[in-house]
C-alpha cells in the first residue's frame, strides 16, 4: 500500500518537472514544425484567406531555384569557416588565459566576452560603419598605409561579399566558447602538466597530447553547437549587414525564406525552405556527431 | 567532471526553455496591441442601411443615411506621421454620432492585424502603406472589395464627384478598381541649392546638363551620385522608371504594361536605353561606390554631409532627415534627370492608397468614410499635418504645409510633366529588377542580362 503511494508520488515528482517543460516544448517548437510541413504543401501568399493545395511542388520549384542552392552554400561556408575560426581563435585564448599565467588575464577574459553580451544586432550595426567603404574604420586604417585613400566597397562585390560576413560572425562567437574551453582546461589537474614537464615536454607538446584530448569534449559540444547555432541563426547578421545583397550574393537560407515569405509573398514556398533548414540541421547534426565520436577521451 | 557536463547540460536546457519563452512574450504583446475584436456586432442596422452607398446624393452624407454599428480603421504610420488620421476619424465620429469608430493605428499594424486579413475578420478599411502590405497582392488575395461601379458615380461629402478630383487616378486591376490613392508623392533627385549657389555648379534639367554638371562635381572631389544599393527601388523609382518613360516618348503605358507581366514591354528598345543611361553614369564614375553596400539612412547621411551632390529619392526626404539637416541646406528637387534636353519631366509617383476590406463587417461605413476624406478640406488638412501633397487636387498654396510639399505639388499639375500614375509590379518582378539594377550599377550584368533575367522571371510569374 504504502509503495503504491510512494511511486505515485515519485511519478508525480518526476511529472512535475517534465510536463511542463514537454507542453511548452510541444506548443513552441513540435507543433510550429508540424504547422510548416503543412503550409509547406500549399501555395499561400501569407495573407490570404485561402490556400491551394499544390503537393511537393514547393519543393520541386526550391530544387530549380539557384538562388536557394546559393544560400545553402553560403550557409555552409559560414558554417565551416566559423567552426575554423571560432575554434581555433577559441581555444588559443582559453589555453593563453590559463596555461600561461599572467596578471591580466582576468581582465582579457572579460574583454574577450564582451561581444557576447551585446546583442548580434548591434555587432551588425557596428561592422556595418566598420566597413562603410566612406566613413568606415577599415578604409580609414587602410588608408595610412597608401597614397590614395582606399575606397573599396566591403559589402558590395560582385561575389563572394559573404566572406565579409565571417569576421563578424567569429568575433561575436568567440568569447562564449573561451569560456567554455577555460573551464574545461581549468579542470584538468595541475598535475598532469607537471609530469610532462619533468618529462621534458615542452608547452606545445603539452597542448597536443594533454589538453586537447581531455577538452575534446567540450570541443565537440562547441563544433556542433557552433554548427546548428549557424544554421538557424545566420539570419540575424545578414539580415542586419546586407539582407542578402548585393543581388542575392549573401543569402543564406533564413533571409531566402524570409524574403519569400513576407516581401514576396509566397509563404508556402518559404515554409519549405523552413522545412528544409529543419532537415539539413537534423542531417548535418548526426553527421558530425558521427564524424567527431571515436575521439573522445574521458578523464577518469 | 561529470558533475560538470550535468551543470553543463542543464545550463542549455535551461537556456532552450528560456528562448521560446522570450518569444512568447513578444507575442503577448503583440496580441494586446492589435486586439479589438472585430467579429463583435456588425449589427443588422449596418446591412439595413444599404443605400448608404446612394448617398452620394449632392446633400452632406450624414443627413441622408445613418451610419451604425461599428467600423474599424486600419492605417499604418510612418513616415506621415498620424496627426492627420487621429484628426480625420475624430471629425468623422462626430459627424456620424451612431457610429462606433475605431481606430487601430501603428508602426507595427500591418504585421499586427495580418492574423484577422488571414482569418477573414480583417477591419473594414485600410490605409495601405508600408512593409508587408502590398496592393497587388491584396488584390489577387481577394482581400479587397471591387470599387469600380461604386466608384463611377460616387460623390464625396460636398457633392464633388470624387474620381473628378483625384490628381491621380486609381490604378486599374483587369479593368478594375479595388484602391484609391490617398497621397501623391514623387520620386526624384534631391541636391543642395545652397551648395550648388556657392560652387556654381548648374542645377539639372535634363541627362546632359546632369552630365555635364556632374562632371565638375567630380573635379572638386564631391562625389556626384549617391543612391541606397540595399533598397534598389529607390534608383529605380528616381532614375529607371522616368528613364524608361522618356525613352519611350513620355508614354507612361510601357511601364503599365510591365507591371501587367508582357513580356514585349520589357524588350522594348526604352527598357534597354534606359539601363544604359545608368550604365552611362557608372561608367563615367558619378555613382558613389557605397551606394552598393549601405541602406537609406546612411545614403542620405552622406548626402547631408555634402560627401554626394545628387541623391535619388522621394519628397519625404527633408520630413525624414528633418533633424539632421544642416543649417543652410536648402532642397532643390527634380523628379527625373533622364530627359533629353528640352524634354519633358517625367515624375514617378508614389502613392500610397485606401480600401475597404472586402470582408469588412461595414462596408457602408468604409465607403462614407471614403466619401468623407476624399474632399477638398482634407487636401490641405493631410498637406499640413503629414508634409506631403495629398492625391486630392486642390490649391494648397495659403495652406500651412511646409514650402517644399507646395514645390512639388505645383511640379505635379504642371501641365509640362509627365506624371506616371501609381504602378505597383508583381513583387517576384519587382525584386528581381531591383536585384538586377544593382548587379548593373556595379557592373556585374549588362543591360541585355537585365532584361533577360527580368523577362524570365515575369514569364515565369505570368
């Protein structure tokens, strides 16, 4: 009698915890999927009071349009070149702030995350005067080192602007993952590293064979989430920075459907593109997951 | 350790609750603000009152018919401001007592009500202006109600025949009319009289002396053109579309027929002189290399800053830019520079319009408001309080609207200029015109290319 009660209230202890989480996970992300796979098979202005059921041609009509396979490429480019950047740039600073003990370290790592806390609105904002090819910063500074004053237009190449886009994308990145390579570093005893150095192991030796493998983890965690955050999110900074110009060259998959959805009015279309971005992320996800698994050593 | 990857799970989780949350809040708000339900009593008096629409008669409305029940206004404020739409709809409640006038009104409206246009509760009249509304698509949404045999014969508050009054005429969907034109605005190029008297450069009145004065412009190390590549609509409002005109004789139908998806106006030989107009004022480097990467605010910025001469735009610009202009400045205004020499000037308007929904609950009272605002007071009432012209003809000079909006208004009767009525294109036409003239002002098509990615999409979209 009383184990009966007991596990109700333990099933209830855990419910309790639970439900909550799983209805407002179900009304916000689940149905809002489901919602976008089910527009994603009509063609809707998005204002309209009717909708026409026209099957996978969203889908078929996204394969033709070179447009989309632009912004998936460029999705990808600002994926790779993030986790390349963001990685490596992440986890120099983290080992500098840790291994080489110095005064102000305390004090870089608060400036270091201090992107971090500004919103990626204003960091769109902030490089956009950055690169204002009349009054922005980098011409200015360019312009010390030549006879002319230097009047390149960063966000308006024929092609390839979307590497403008990266260093903005690194730097607004970086301090989260420091932060989560210093703790990870911060928790590898002291005493591995003193070993290696009795050893004769120098710094670099030292970062390959100690550090590294016991961050591997958090390393992983950042690659992925660096990842699906890129995937989702890219939207934000282009939107700011060029929405997706000059002439489509930016365009990533979030400003491709929102563009469709709401200046060009075709909401069914952008619910596939929706549909699309949920696929790849999935996709690309088990992916690395795969790819990075074999590598990871626990500490014991 | 594992203590550690817990907290560190945790940690996200708690961040992926808290992130939908965030979004939830929005939405809260933005329900309260667009509230005010619509589906509450279109009480049976307001279909009674059917001959409402007869009471064009040449007596003022409100002794004819009583209007009843409630009627909803939908308009979106922006650059006009609202002064001019809380003093209209105070003026009509009081004129029509029995009728419960409400307002919804906002930066934020379109996107706001867009949930009851969809759900077919939408308010009964709309001011379209604004992101996320568009005429066209209203239209072939079926959101609109037919004005066209309303429109014949109706007559506003004093007895005028409204259409007689219209500086412009409503544009035509198929022969019908579903929006008529409230504000008449033009685009156009922008300078600064006051620097252009100190240097003594020439004021343009066609492509040449454009040319020509640029030129010397360019000498003194201003930068002669300026536009904002991140809305393209803007050059080609100001500099394409005139362009086009002019080229095609000062016949305004080519871009009509554009905007009616053929295909042939897009090939005609005006569309390609035109592109090579601007191709003309790339080559020749009078277009300021930013205007590619930066949007309005900063293009007009520089302007101020006399960094750029000549900038395309509309007559909202001083009212815009009203803060930062520097003392001094003084607006010179042109709405084309793309004639030939001794042609005529061809004024692009844009306009921006009213309807009544066509699954508006008080259909009556939205036509009796149109009737109310479509008069001559109201001319020079929206001339004051908004600063721009309004598309009501009527002599505004002893009114107090600023001296620019009476500038323009006089350019747009002048009998000399070509005014081009209200085109509103296909948006996928649109936005590909608008991406091919900026792959054009930085050289990355050529004209041919602009016409044949403009043609494919319009074929595509037909």
């Amino acid at each position: 009698m009383r184990s009966v009660s007991e596990k109700r209230q333990r099933y209830l202890f855990i419910a309790a915890f639970i439900v909550p989480t799983l209805v407002f996970f179900c009304v916000f992300t689940i149905y809002p999927v489901i919602q976008a796979l089910y527009y994603s098979f009509f063609d809707w202005s998005g204002m309209s009071d009717t909708k026409e059921f026209i099957g996978i041609d969203n889908f078929k009509e996204m394969w033709n349009d070179p447009i989309v396979l632009r912004a998936v490429g460029n999705d990808y480019f600002l994926v790779a070149g993030k986790i390349v950047g963001i990685m490596i740039l992440a986890t120099f600073f983290a080992v500098a702030l840790t291994r080489f003990n110095f005064k102000l370290a305390g004090f870089f790592r608060s400036i270091f995350f201090i992107p971090n806390v500004i919103s990626v609105v204003v960091i769109g904002v902030l490089w956009n005067f950055i690169y204002n090819p009349q009054i922005g910063f980098l011409n200015a500074f360019l312009s010390l080192f030549t006879e002319e004053k230097v009047t390149i237009t960063w966000l308006g190449f024929t092609s390839h602007t979307i590497w403008m886009l990266l260093p903005p994308a690194i730097w607004a990145g970086i301090g989260f993952y420091m932060i989560l390579l210093i703790a990870a570093i911060q928790n590898i005893p002291e005493s591995y590293y003193e070993a290696a150095e009795l050893e004769g192991a120098g710094q670099w030796t030292q970062f390959r064979s100690i550090t590294v493998p016991l961050i591997w983890e958090q390393m992983k965690v950042s690659i992925i989430n660096i990842m699906m955050t890129t995937l989702n999110g890219s939207f934000v900074i282009v939107w700011i920075m060029t929405e997706g110009g000059p002439d489509n060259s930016t365009q990533v998959m979030g400003s491709y459907l929102y563009q469709m959805a709401f200046r060009q009015y075709h909401f069914g279309f952008a619910a596939s593109i929706g549909v699309l971005i949920l696929v790849l992320s999935l996709v690309t996800t088990v992916v690395m997951q795969r790819l990075l698994r074999h590598e990871a050593v626990e500490l014991s | 350790m594992a203590f550690n990857k817990k907290m560190a799970a945790l940690g996200l989780a708690a961040a992926m609750t808290i992130v939908p949350l965030a979004g939830c809040g929005s939405n809260d708000n933005n329900e309260g603000a667009s509230e005010s339900p619509g589906a509450s009593s279109a009480s049976p008096s307001a279909s009674a009152s059917a001959p409402a629409g007869e009471s064009a008669s040449p007596s003022p409305s409100e002794s004819a018919v009583k209007l009843t029940g409630d009627f909803e206004i939908q308009y979106f404020v922006g650059g006009y401001g609202d002064k001019w739409w809380k003093k209209v709809i105070a003026d009509f409640a009081a004129a029509n007592p029995d009728l419960n006038v409400k307002e919804s009104g906002g930066p934020k409206i379109n996107e706001q009500n867009k949930p009851r246009w969809i759900g077919g509760n939408p308010p009964d009249f709309v001011y379209i202006d604004g992101p996320n509304l568009n005429d066209r698509q209203m239209v072939e949404d079926g959101q609109l109600e037919d004005l066209t045999d309303w429109l014949k014969d109706a007559k506003n508050v004093d007895g005028d025949k409204i259409l007689d009054i219209l500086a412009q005429q409503p544009q035509q969907y198929d022969g019908k009319i579903y929006n008529i034109p409230l504000v008449l605005n033009s685009w156009g190029v922008f300078w600064d009289k006051a620097l252009f008297k100190e240097k003594g450069y020439a004021e343009p009145t066609d492509f040449q002396s454009f040319l020509d004065v640029s030129e010397k412009i360019k000498a003194d190390g201003i930068t002669p053109y300026i536009h904002t590549g991140k809305y393209p609509y803007y050059i080609n409002g100001s500099i394409l579309y005139p362009a086009i005109v002019s080229n095609n004789n000062d016949d305004f139908t080519i871009l009509q027929d554009m905007a009616a998806n053929k295909v042939e106006a897009y090939q005609s030989p005006a569309v390609l002189a035109a592109l090579n107009q601007i191709v003309e004022m790339r080559d020749k480097g009078l277009i300021d290399k930013a205007s590619i990467q930066i949007n309005h605010t900063d293009s007009q910025m520089m302007f101020l800053q006399h960094k750029d001469a000549f900038i395309s735009n509309g007559l909202w610009l001083p009212n815009e830019m009203a803060k930062d202009v520097p003392e001094g400045f003084d607006f010179g205004f042109i709405p084309s520079i793309t004639q030939k020499p001794g042609g005529k000037v061809v004024a692009n308007t844009s306009t921006a319009t009213v309807a009544v929904a066509k699954n508006g609950k008080n259909k009556e009272a939205a036509k009796a408001f149109l009737q109310f605002i479509f008069s001559k007071a109201q001319a020079s009432q929206w001339a004051e309080l908004s600063g721009a012209p309004s598309n009501i003809k009527g002599d505004i000079s002893s009114s107090n609207a600023p001296n620019f909006v009476k500038d323009a208004a006089r350019f747009l009767t002048d009998p000399n200029t070509v005014v081009i009525p209200t085109i509103t294109f296909n948006a996928d036409v649109d936005t590909e015109m608008q991406n091919a003239t900026d792959a054009l002002t930085i050289g990355k098509i050529t004209p041919e290319e602009w016409v044949k990615r403009v043609t494919d999409v319009v074929a595509k979209v037909k």
